[in-house]
DNA sequence: CTGGTCACCTGGAAGC
DNA sequence: TGCTTCCAGGTGACCA
C-alpha cells in the first residue's frame, strides 16, 4: 500500500479540492473489498457535505455530517481525481462525483476498505487498536524504549507493527533503519536509548522527505493530482546487489516475516 | 501476552 | 508463445 506518506499526499489532495463540497452521487461497484461495502451506502452520502478529510495510519477519514467514510487503501489501492465521467475499469471500485471533481478508489487487489461509521470513529475497534503517529510528538525514543523493553521480534517487525506504531511499511521501515543504521534483524528490546533516538529522527526524516517529495515511492502510486516522485530516493529498498550509496557494500536482500528486507550489512549494526 | 504464520486477491515479471 | 511460480505497498486472525 500506500504507506503513510501516500496515505498523507492523498489526504492533503482530497482537503484541497473537496472539503467544503457537496458529494453529488457516489457510484460503488465492489460489494466487498477487504470488508463488505454496505449496501445503500452510495444513496446515503448522496447530497452530504464533506467537512473534514483525517488521517490516522493509513486510514483516512471522509467526514460528512451525519458520519465518516473510513478509507483503507490496502496493497494497492489508490484515490485520484478522473475526468467526470470517464469509463470504469475493472478494478475501479469507487466514484465520488463532487460537481466538476470525480475521485475514484482504484483497488486491484482489493485489501482495502471502505466502511461508513456512525458516531465517534475512533472507537471502532480497527482505529481504536492503532497505536501511535510516527510523525507526533508523542512518538519518541522514550517512549519506543519502554513499548520495545523485553520485546525480542527484529526491530522492523516492531516498527511494521500498526498495533504499535503507524504508518510505517516494508519500504519506508527498510529505508528508515538504514538512514540510523541498525540492522534489521536486531532485537527490539536490545537497543538503547541512544540507538533509538537517533531511529526516531530517521524514521521522522524519512517519512517528512517522503511526504514533500510527493508521496510516491512506489511505482504505480499517483496521488490525487498525478504522479509524485518516483523510486529514485530509495538507498536501500529494492536495491539488493546494488551498491549501497553510503560506502558501497554490496546491499543485501533476506526474508523477515513474509517480507523482503533491503539493508547494507556494513552501514547497518 | 508473545512471536510466528496464514489468508485475503490480482497482476506483472521471471523462469522453463 | 504459453504455462507455472514467485513476488508485491497491509494487517487481522489464528496457533503454539
């Protein structure tokens, strides 16, 4: 998916252009994506004002009086702004007819969501269970100390884990413990304080330059208004055999999980 | 609780 | 060319 970076590019494009906008029609074709999609929900936003558009993870969260449409962008899904009207593909899921404005959810493989909530949302318990943003201030080496004493799962495991911290995905978690150097398979409970500052800063830099580079890391990601940044800012992910750009160790590929993880075996300790 | 594995689904790339 | 296999941005559920 989209990790937070394109979760938070995509948000920002949806506040621009839509907050304040009366949702014309809605058009949804997927019964079910990762969840059901209730039925009658397109007939329920018809004419609904969207007052807010949040992030939390990699949630975002449409509110319109009356609700909020959680949406979850799964592996592959995305949101951008289409010509009015264009046709549907196969994996188009979604329409948002907004007057001249149509944002559409596209999902091939449909891990995502699509789930309307009455009420206050972060009590349902998919957003009740997340744990903290990487980029708030609450998110410090401190804090991460305490959550990882005793823990002996490889710190990227932790840092993938939204029950612990959001937002942080196979890319930016391999790309963040690169720029700290630490080595992805060390035990999570064994870094010190030291070790983890200096993580925190990596991860908050990593996630920020990410973000103001246009979100897009991924090579089929486009945010609401085209196409961000491409892969060319990635220092260790997908870049197994390649040189690492910092001493030119030969970067390595292994398996945490069922995940690939990209580090340099010099850099990286 | 903790850590490890599986499942959900489709498409693209690589291998034969 | 065509079939098979593996891999991909996430995360809840389940098991020992």
């Amino acid at each position: 998916m989209p990790e937070l970076p394109e979760v938070e590019v995509t948000r920002r494009g949806i506040e621009k252009h839509l907050v304040g906008r009366r949702l014309e029609r809605a058009v949804l074709r997927a019964p079910s994506l990762r969840y059901p999609v209730p039925a009658g929900l397109a007939e329920r936003l018809i004419g609904r004002r969207l007052a807010s558009v949040q992030r939390r993870g990699k949630y975002l969260l449409l509110e319109f009086a009356g609700g909020h449409l959680l949406i979850h962008l799964g592996m592959s899904g995305s949101l951008r702004f289409v010509e009015r009207d264009a046709p549907a593909g196969r994996h188009d899921h979604a329409d948002f007819i907004f007057g001249a404005r149509q944002l559409r959810l596209t999902d091939p493989r449909r891990f995502g969501a699509l789930i309307w909530l009455e009420g206050d949302p972060f009590s349902h318990p998919l957003l009740a269970s997340l744990g903290v943003e990487p980029l708030s201030r609450a998110f410090s080496a401190a804090w991460l100390k305490q959550a990882l004493a005793g823990k002996r799962v490889a710190i990227k495991t932790a840092l993938m884990d939204p029950h612990l911290v959001v937002g942080i995905g196979n890319i930016y978690a391999a790309e963040s413990l690169f720029r700290a150097g630490i080595d992805p398979r060390r035990p999570a409970g064994s870094l010190s304080l030291a070790r983890l500052e200096r993580l925190v800063r990596a991860i908050k830099t990593t996630l920020n330059a990410a973000i103001r580079a246009g979100g897009s890391t991924l090579r089929d990601f486009c945010g609401p208004e085209g196409f961000g940044d491409f892969q060319a800012r990635h220092q260790v992910y997908g870049r197994a055999g390649a040189p690492c750009p910092r001493c030119a160790t030969t970067i390595r590929a292994l398996r945490q999980g069922q995940r690939t993880t990209y580090f340099c075996p010099r850099c990286q300790r």
